[in-house]
C-alpha cells in the first residue's frame, strides 16, 4: 500500500474491501489508496455529524473510521450520501470530477458488500447518478515546444543526469507512457534489439510498446552508462536510478519535467507530466495519422471511447481541411438577373 493511508485504519470489512480489489481486481496500490482516502472523509463525514464535530475542524482529521463496520456501513442510508457529496462542493469546494470520484469509491464499496459477498441485501448508492463533468479537451505540447522541451535536455551540460532526463522526455514524448510505468521499467523489459519494451499499466497490465529510432537512440547511452562498472553494485535492476542509486520515484520524475518545462518557459502554460501523455498521444493522431484503435492499444486504454478524446482536431486542422474541399475554389457570383416589369411598373411609364 502507498504512504499516505493505511489499511490498518479501518475495519475488518474494509480491509477485507481493499485486499478483494487489490488481489482479485489487480488493482494498483495507489487506486486502492484513492478508494481508502475516498472511504475515509467519508466515514469521518457521518462520524462528526453523530458526534457534533465541525467537518471544517482539525479534529474532523483526527476521527478514527474503525468504528464504521459491517453493521454501521449497512445502516447508511441513501440521503447520508447525498449530504456526504453536497458537503465535499460546499465545504471541501470539490469540482464534479473530484464528487464522482468519491461517489465511484462508495459504490464500489456497496458493490462488493451487495453483488459480491452479499453481505447486506440494499445497496444505498445504486440509484445515485455521478455528477455531470465537463468534457474538457487535454492540453498538450505544440510539435514546437516539444522540439524545445528537449532542446533544454540537450543543452543542460552541467547535468550529471542529462542522458537520463533526455531519455525519460523522449520516451514520454514518443511513447505516451505513464509516469507509473516509465518508472517501472526494468533493464529484462528491453528487447535486446530495442525494438520494444515491456511496461506495467493500470491494474498491472502488461503490454509491449514498440520503440522508434528516437527512443532507441537515447536508450542505447543509457544503457551503456547503466550497465557499467560504476553500477555494478546496485542491487535495483531499474533502468531509471535516482541520485541514491534507486529506482527512481514518481514525485522525481515529476519534479525533472517540471524543471525543464520551466527552462523551456513552459510552466505559465501548466503543463506537467501527464500532460506529455497527451502530447504524444495528439502529435501521433494529428500528424502520424495514427488510427484511434491502435492509438487505444499504444496508450493502454481499456475502453475506447477513453482515447477519443484525442480526435480533437486544433482550428489550424480545420481550416485546412475547409481549404482542401474541391469545391472551395468554385466561388463565381450569381448572374444578374434583369428585373421583370410589373403591372405599377407600366402604368408609371
């Protein structure tokens, strides 16, 4: 489990919850973190309300949950969660996605309790609809900006990490890796030709992401400076170290690209990591002329209406094809047309 909650404070049941999605689902740790931090403010909510405790309060982040057990989480009811999901608008000032989010995690949770153990025979959140969100198109990084990000890679000599940072830019840029997976990587997950690589996504699913010359030639330093003698030691077979000799940390990675956005001057635009995501994911539908259902497979989406939102096409895209219509050049003006005389018309000649 991640750092920032422990299954431990919790009950029996949740625990038992969050071992079912972690070990039957194959969920990731972090996801099942995100389903406790969710369950948590929940359970809190209804705790401070039966104990007069302002939600507002530092004391509201002290409630121990390991009181809601089985019975106390089949007593809820349906208007508990609707007052639950008003308080994180009003009071929390959480947005639409952030609501369905928490609104998903107690689903879930009556899910498992309901469909799959039966546990209790109601399910309290069944009827409750997620809220609505905006469908906002993904931001990403101009084929210049790209061009630039990488540059300040290139140019930062006194790195003593410039041709791993360069690798890990140009792998996001050209790959659309998460930065979940990117950090996973392991040197036996590079085929020996670098044709492809293995990465570890959502729900530890494997899948193979085939490599392009860019990538392969910021892999092979890379792998040279990895393998040598001055590595020999590291027990980790990670190909990204950090400064200790580790594998690197997702907040790391993060904290290298926010770096190099802002060299770029590309930080007022608040890009960041998963934003390269995007970026690799347009450039290719834009111009690679990529079919969204290989995009879907490269990007390793489980639905693909998740990867249509890359079909965003820029105004740049559209006026151009307005320009390509073979009828846009046929623009000749009506023929005039000599006014026919009226009957008023004669008699005021």
């Amino acid at each position: 489990m991640g750092t920032e909650i422990s299954v431990a404070e919790f009950s029996d049941i949740v625990q038992e919850f969050a071992s079912y999605k972690l070990s039957i689902q194959a969920c990731s740790a972090k996801t099942v973190d995100e389903y406790l931090l969710d369950l948590r403010t929940f359970f809190r909510f209804l705790l401070a309300k039966e104990r007069g405790i302002d939600p507002e309060s530092e004391e509201f982040l002290e409630i121990d949950v390991r009181a809601m057990d089985l019975g106390r989480i089949s007593a809820i009811t349906t208007g508990q969660i609707y007052d639950f999901l008003m308080y994180t608008g009003s009071i929390r000032g959480n947005q639409s996605s952030a609501k369905a989010r928490k609104l998903s995690s107690i689903k879930g949770l009556y899910k498992y309790l309901v469909n799959k153990r039966n546990y209790i025979e109601t399910n309290p959140a069944q009827n409750i609809e997620s809220p609505k969100q905006k469908k906002a198109l993904p931001k990403f990084l101009t084929l210049e900006e790209s061009l630039s990000l990488l540059e300040c890679v290139r140019n930062d000599v006194d790195s003593k990490h410039r041709v791993r940072d360069y690798a890990m830019l140009t792998l996001f840029l050209n790959c659309g890796m998460r930065v979940s997976e990117l950090v996973g990587i392991r040197l036996s997950d590079l085929d020996p030709e670098l044709r492809s690589m293995r990465v570890i996504g959502k729900g530890n699913k494997e899948r193979i992401i085939y490599l392009n010359e860019a990538c392969r030639s910021v892999l092979v330093p890379l792998i040279q400076e990895r393998t040598s003698p001055q590595y020999a030691t590291v027990r980790t077979r990670a190909l990204f170290l950090s400064n200790r000799n580790e594998q690197i940390s997702v907040k790391t990675v993060q904290h290298i690209v926010y770096k190099y956005l802002a060299m770029a001057g590309l930080e007022a635009k608040h890009y960041s990591v998963h934003k390269l995501r995007h970026t690799a994911a347009t450039l290719m539908y834009q111009s690679g002329n990529v079919d969204v259902r290989v995009l879907k497979d490269i990007l390793g989406h489980e639905q693909l209406n998740t990867t249509q939102i890359y079909t965003h096409v820029s105004d740049e895209h559209m006026q151009s094809a307005m320009e390509m219509n073979p009828l846009a050049s046929v623009a000749k003006p009506l023929p005039k047309v000599a006014k026919k005389k009226t009957d008023e018309d004669e008699d005021e000649e």
